[in-house]
C-alpha cells in the first residue's frame, strides 16, 4: 500500500498554513485529522483552494473530521472523507514520520543484486541470525536511501497582465441566451424634463420717469365764485393732459363803480399746481400752451400756463428684443448638450453600465417666459427635452469578456482569478444595433507541468537546467536548494522534488 501521511488540524490553523502542509508532505496519500470543529474548512472556497493545490501536487487528500458541515461540502466538491483513521494499515505514517525501512530495503537488495542469505537450520539461533541479517541490510537500504542525492527545485510561476480585445453586436431586443457568442441586450431607459436658461437682454428704450409740474392759472368772468376740485384735467391744444395736485376756489368777477356807474370789470383768478399725466419730457411745454378744460367747468372757466414747465424727466431701461430670446434658446440648447450625459448618469440602476454613446436627445419647444417688448433685465426661455438611452448589464459583459479571456489566454497560463478590468469600451451604431469593442486585461499566472520541467532538466547541470527553465514562459524565478552539494539534476523523479510556492 502507498505511504500516507496524517496532518492534525491546530486549533490556530489557517488554510494557507493547511495547504503547505500538504505540499511538504513526501507522501502522495494525505490524511487530515480533526476531532473538533474546524471553521476555516466550513467555507467552499477554502475546500475548493485545498483540493486545488492538492491535485496540483498529485496528492490524495482525505478527510477524518467529525464536523457534518465539512463533510457535506467535502463531498458535494468530490473530496475523499472517512469516518476514522485506519492506523492498523501498513504504510500509515502519521505527521511525516521517517521512509519505511521495509520497502527501502526490498528495494537496495533488488538494485544491488545481493545474494540472498543461506538457510540456517530451525533453530533459536539461526532465527536470531536471519534477523541480524535482515536489519543490517535494512539499514543499509535507509542509508543509501538517505545518502543518495537528491535536489528541490523552488519554480515561482510568471504572473503578468493579459490585455486582450474583442468585438461584439449590442442592441435593444438582443436575447441573453447569445452572450457568449457577443450578442449582448440593451436595457432602453428614457426621460422627459424641462430645462430654464436665463440671459441679459440688450435691448433698451427711453421711458418716463418725473412728470413734469407748473403752474396754471384760473380764471372766473362769472358772477359767482367757483371751486375747482382736486384732479381736474387741464389740456393742450395737442392733447397732452394735466391734473391739479390740490383743489381751489376761483373767485368772481369783480365790477368797479365810480359815482355809481360801473367803470370796468376785474375777472377772478386763483393759481395751482398741475402735474402731466405721463411721465418724461413728452409733459414740457411753453408757455400759454395749455389752454383747455376738461368737463362742465369750461363753460365758466379759462385756464392758462403764464411760464413753461421743465421738470419732466426720461431714462433707459433694460428690454427683451428678439434677438435676445434666439439668444436665451440657443444657450439653453447648448447646455442641454453638456448636460445630457449627466443627467443619464443619474438614470444608471445598478448592476448596469451606460454607453455614452448611444444617448439620444430630442429637443422640444421653447417658451419665453418675458414676452418680446418686457422690460426686463433678464430674459427666462424653458426648453422642453426628452433622453433616450440604453444600459448593458455588467453581468452579461463580464460573462462574455470571460468567455474570450479563455479562448485568448497564451499557452501554459491561467487567469489567477475571475477578475476582469474593462480599460476601454467604444460603441458605434444606434440603440437597434451597435457594434461594441471591448479592451480588457486580467492577472494570469503561469501553469507548471511537473513532468515536462523534469523532462527538460534531468541530467542537466544546474547552470544549464536553469537557463533551459528560462525560455519557459510560465515560468518566472527559479531556485535550487540542496544538502548534498549536488551539481547535476538527478536522473531520477523520485530525487527530485518540484515546489511551486502559492501566489498570495
């Protein structure tokens, strides 16, 4: 039966300490015990990395753990598990323990052809002499088998970086059963919003603003006085129109007599302040320009201006003209262009990814909200829009970039994980159908094949075999570590013992 070594499970164990213990071990059969509960060997990925490393060194691993759910995940992932340890079989050797002295000696007396030892006759002392007999040349075989050289040859695997391309058709109504042949379904998103730009205006216009005030006089050639309310309207022959600030009384004509006969009239006069009725320079005027009187008064009453009024005033003021409402809506076209892809972003669910690329604006009406002819100093435009675009499930995508990272992997390599880093993705076409070009890398390592490296160095000198182990490109650094001084790789695989460390 093959040898077989027993690894206890520590109760600080770790699974990268696990795994080393394996590698080291000399036997091809591994047993390893626990009689407690083991949590680092409760997770799939660390019975996974276990009997992954263990094919790798072409050891049969078997678990003797009493805990059930090490065992139900043992088995699901095909690792051997026994219920107790079978100490009683030969070859059992437990924690490496030394070769045994039996095989090694069956094997010296067939490599030396040694004559095989005279019968003695059935007696207590020939029995005695056939076992000195047989321990001496058992410890002969251990010896040789000690002594003979032997060789570890430590190969760190290359780990580079694998960048790779590839092409494929996305589109809306694509069905995801064709990821793998890079037919990849879009998910159509869409948005409606409006959006407000708001600009200075440049028009201006001259516009009132003090009305201009004087005095007025009125004037009575009736027999009676006559009040003149608050807000009578006085006028040019033009039509420019004038109210009085205050009311007054005018008061009658008055008669002379002289030794009672009348000799001359006096008509009553009373003076108050008009102001125009529209702001601005439009309300100066010369002298005895106003010269009416608006309603029933005038039938009694004459009104006059002895002096011209000065005190209107104009000013400029801000107002929308046309050409700032085309103004105001190309502006607000244009921002829609630098903020479209923002606004997708934030239509992203999670899981996908957007392609910029394919982002469709449509542009609606636009509404001035100061109408042409406003005074204002700004003038507001709301632009109506719609967004259309599609997202590409990252599952999906990194499904089919695995597919390709296999099928362009170089020779003797694997990837270390299934991580894969996107470093462009360019779309060209529309949201029917697009051709999408993907340029990814992931961390691949090299693959040792343990028969082909001992083919290629066996019997070579060390120099030699390290210079061969250099054209290999999986292979990264090499190390040689012996006792024996040993300057030429042993003919034997048995003397040889490859260790390719885990990478971290």
């Amino acid at each position: 039966m093959a040898r077989t070594d027993v690894i206890p499970v520590e109760k600080d164990e770790t699974i990268q300490g696990l795994i080393k213990k394996v590698r080291d071990c000399l036997s091809a059969r591994v047993i390893i015990f626990s009689d407690t509960r083991v949590s680092f060997l409760r997770n799939e990925i660390n019975l996974r990395l276990l009997k992954y490393y263990s094919e790798e060194e072409d050891k049969e691993i078997i678990l003797v753990i009493k805990d059930r759910t090490v065992k139900r995940l043992a088995k699901r992932l095909g690792i051997q598990v026994d219920e107790r340890l079978q100490q009683e079989e030969p070859g059992f050797y437990q924690n490496q323990l030394p070769i045994q002295l039996e095989e090694l000696a069956t094997e010296a007396l067939s490599a030396g052809e040694e004559e095989p030892p005279p019968v003695l006759p059935h007696s207590s002392g020939g029995r005695l002499l056939i076992a000195l007999v047989f321990t001496f040349f058992s410890l002969v075989a251990a010896a040789y088998f000690l002594l003979r050289p032997k060789i570890n040859i430590i190969i760190h695997p290359t780990s580079k970086e694998h960048v790779f391309s590839t092409r494929g058709t996305v589109g809306i109504g694509f069905n995801e059963r064709e990821t793998l042949k890079g037919v990849l379904p879009l998910k159509l998103v869409e948005k409606e919003d409006e959006l407000t730009v708001s600009i200075s205006t440049t028009g201006r216009k001259r516009v009132g603003y003090l009305a201009a005030k004087g005095m007025v006089i009125f004037i009575n050639s009736g027999n009676n006085p006559i009040i003149v309310p608050k807000g009578t309207v006085v006028s040019t022959k033009g039509g420019l129109s004038f109210i009085t600030n205050k009311p007054v009384v005018v008061p009658k004509k008055n008669t002379k007599y002289e030794m009672g006969v009348p000799t001359g009239e006096t008509y009553g006069q009373a003076e108050v302040e008009v102001e125009a009725t529209e702001k601005g320079t439009s309300g100066n005027i010369e002298k005895q320009m106003i010269s009416k009187i608006e309603g029933h008064l005038a039938n009694t009453l004459h009104v006059v201006n002895f002096k011209s009024f000065t005190s209107g005033e104009d000013k400029f003021v801000p107002v929308v003209e046309e050409k700032d409402i085309l103004r105001a809506e190309e502006e607000a076209k244009r921002q829609l262009e630098l903020r479209a892809e923002e606004e997708v972003r934030g239509m992203v669910e999670e899981g996908y990814m957007l392609l910029p690329e394919l982002i469709q604006t449509e542009v609606g009406k636009t509404r001035p909200e100061q109408p042409l002819g406003t005074e204002s100093s700004i003038v507001s435009v709301k632009l109506s829009y719609k967004l259309r675009t599609a997202l590409l499930n990252k599952t999906h995508l990194y499904k089919w970039l695995e597919h390709n990272l296999y099928q362009t992997l170089p020779a003797g390599f694997l990837p270390v994980s299934n991580e894969i880093s996107c470093r462009g993705i360019k779309v060209n076409g529309n949201l029917k159908q697009a051709e999408i070009s993907v340029l990814a890398v992931a961390k691949v390592r090299g693959k040792i094949d343990r028969q082909k490296v001992f083919r290629a160095v066996a019997g070579k000198p060390l120099l030699q075999a390290k210079e061969i182990l250099a054209t290999f490109p999986e292979i990264g650094v090499v190390e040689f570590s012996t006792n024996n001084r040993v300057e030429r790789i042993p003919n034997q695989i048995f003397q040889v013992r490859l260790i390719i460390p885990s990478e971290k």
